[in-house]
C-alpha cells in the first residue's frame, strides 16, 4: 500500500496551493479540469472571505505537516462564527434555488483530504518529471475492498511519463481516489516482472478528474464558458466584466511573476513592480536582486509573494521616520512591506516583504506600528 504522506511539505505542493486564485461553486462538479486545478474551491461556499479562510488554514496544515485533526480545530471556529457550519441555506445564483446542506466535520475531512491530494500529486508529478532514469510511471492501486473495480484493472500499468496517458489519468482520478504513479526504470521494471505498455488502457478518470494537476491549460475558456451561460442577463453582464478583469489580471501578473523570479539567482538587477503616489507624487516601485537574496531565508516568500506586491499598495500605511514606509495588506495572507522613499528620484525601493497566515500576526505589527503616523487606511 503506498500512503500520501503528509508529514512533508514539498516546495512544490505549498507553492500550489499559494498560488492557487479562488472560486466560489454551488456545484461541485462545476469545476472542472484545469479550472478544479488552478482555483482553490469549496463547495456550496460561495463568500471570498471563507476561501481565503479556509486555503491560509490548508497552507498552514501543509507547511506545519498537520493532520486533519489539527487542521479541523484551527478552522472550526472561524466557520462557525461566519455561520458556515451547520444546517445553511444556500444560494444558486445562476438558477436562484436555495438548496439546504449540512457543513460539519464530514464535509470539512473531504476538503481537507482532496486539496492535500491534488496539492501532492502535483508536486509528486514534477519531481517524478526530473528523475534522470526513471522515465517510465506505473500505476498503483491501494487494490482495497473499497477501491474501484475501474482503477484496480490498471494497477501495474507502466507507460512512458510522457505518454499522453497522464495528461487525464494522473491520480487522483475521482472523490476519494488514493491512486499514485511511481516512477520507474526499464531495468526496474523487468526486475519486478513489469510489461511495459505501448498501448494506454481506457480511461479511469471520473470527467471532473480528467486532467493532470501538473498541466493547467484552457483556464480561460472555461471560465468564459461559464460567464456567457448564465441564463440573468444582469448577472451575467457582471460576469463577463469580471472575466475580461480576471484575464487581464492573469496575463499581466504572469509577466511580473517571471521577471521577479529572475531576480533570485541574477545580480545587479532590479524590476519594476508597479507606480504608485503613496509618497505624494507618482513613483516606480522598484525590487532588487540584492533585496530579494538578502532574504531567501524567508523560504516562505517566493517569486508569487514579491508579484502581489502592486496589489497591496491599498493596504494601510505607516510612515517611520522620514524616508521609510511600511505597507500592511491582507490578500489570501498576511503581509507587511517595508518600503525606502529615494529623495530627488521618481523611485520607491522594497526593502523587506514579510508573510504570515495568523490573523494575531498581522494584529502584532499593528500594536507595533501604531506609534507611527498612520497616513492611509486599508482601500481594499
């Protein structure tokens, strides 16, 4: 039997999950492929705020290895006091039915288990990718009483990793599927008594689980799919707005992210994030390479954190000092951004980003920066 083990926290799976956007679902089967992939989602929770919630709680259980239980007590609380627990009454707003459903711990076990799954498989798949040797996977089934009939008939199955196989059936393939690849040689395989495949088996993928969690592609279609068939014409005016936003959000935060990860091995650089007036007149915001390798001890900043950096300059802002500024802004997590005004020169330089999931974190560095002028309130 091979287990998931989540005592681990691969970069990879907690790099995911961080970059992971947020959609809200009536249906779970609404999300599909690509786009169960690339938004973090919880069924029949339909607020922002819970998402984010929720995702900061399933960051920390992965980063800390948390069991279920840890995790579960953690978020309890926060649910129960936005009334997400119990019998609710929910909202289609695409159909307007309301539908009763019961949030308790079942249904939280499920959330928890199916996004550190799909967070490991990613991860897994990836590290599998890079293996010199071992250029085959072979598909295991834990072949219990309660695994499906469909999944135990390709248990053993080697293909090529590149085989376009995986591209639909990298588990997990269905609610509750415990499935793995292993990543195998050709001389492991004969070793074993293993056949390699020239020919992939039929397809075991449930159509909502049909796609590598490692490959995200045609995000866009879908969420535009969805905009265009909502039957309320105000509602769906709404949604493609919001589509068109969204798009737009994707493609040029994607540019940013790539040109800050340079950043983290090439010297004498420097990147523009962003203008911004938070110093009266307007300024580039500036991050250096020397900024950004001065703390690659704060393994829990990445390239994505440092791209966010445009998007918290809303957040509240203490003046220390004369020159320096430090930004707070919660967006998904807790962040503080401690900037350096250059006098004479349209330039702002980022001087530290910090991150923290605790909301006590964030109330922390705001005892600590009351004793400063406060000179803009949270905008968001």
């Amino acid at each position: 039997m091979v287990k998931l083990n989540f005592n681990l926290a691969p970069r990879e799976a907690i790099e995911y999950l961080n970059q992971k956007g947020y959609k809200t679902s009536f249906n779970y089967d609404e999300i599909a492929r690509e786009a169960h992939n690339k938004s973090f989602t919880v069924a029949k929770m339909m607020k922002q705020d819970l998402l984010e919630d929720v995702l900061s709680s399933l960051d920390s259980a992965l980063k800390e290895g948390k069991h279920f239980d840890e995790f579960a007590k953690e978020i309890k609380p926060t649910l129960q006091k936005k009334g997400w627990w119990g019998k609710q009454d929910i909202l289609n707003p695409e159909t307007g039915e309301v539908k009763e459903v019961n949030i308790g711990s079942s249904r939280l076990r499920h959330i928890y288990k199916t996004n550190m799954r799909v967070a490991y498989s990613k991860a897994r798949y990836k590290e599998q990718m890079k293996l010199p040797n071992s250029t085959y996977l072979r598909y295991v089934s834990e072949m219990l009483g309660t695994s499906r009939e469909s999944h135990k008939a390709i248990h053993n199955t080697v293909l090529p990793r590149d085989h376009a196989f995986w591209d639909t059936n990298t588990p997990i393939n269905d609610h509750g599927c415990k499935c793995v690849t292993i990543a195998i040689s050709a001389k492991e395989a004969q070793k074993q008594g293993l056949k390699i495949s020239s020919i992939a088996p039929k397809s075991v993928a449930s159509k909502d689980w049909a796609y590598n969690p490692a490959k995200i592609d045609k995000l866009d279609e879908i969420y535009k799919d969805k905009a265009h068939n909502i039957k309320d014409k105000a509602f769906a005016k709404v949604a493609k707005e919001q589509h068109k936003l969204n798009a737009g959000f994707v493609a040029q935060n994607l540019v940013l992210y790539k040109s800050v990860e340079t950043l983290f091995t090439k010297k004498n650089k420097k990147v523009e994030l962003c203008k911004s007036d938070i110093f009266e007149s307007q300024k580039r915001v500036l991050l250096s390479s020397d900024t950004v390798q001065g703390h690659l001890d704060r393994k829990d900043i990445t390239a994505f954190d440092y791209s966010l950096i445009p998007y918290l300059m809303n957040g509240r802002v203490f003046k220390q000092k004369d020159n320096t500024y430090v930004l707070l802004e919660k967006f998904g997590r807790y962040y503080r951004v401690a900037l350096k005004n250059v006098k004479d020169k349209d330039e702002i330089y980022v001087v530290s980003l910090i991150g923290a999931n605790s909301q006590k974190d964030y109330e922390r560095w705001v005892r600590e920066l009351n004793k400063f002028e406060e000179v803009q309130g949270d905008k968001r």
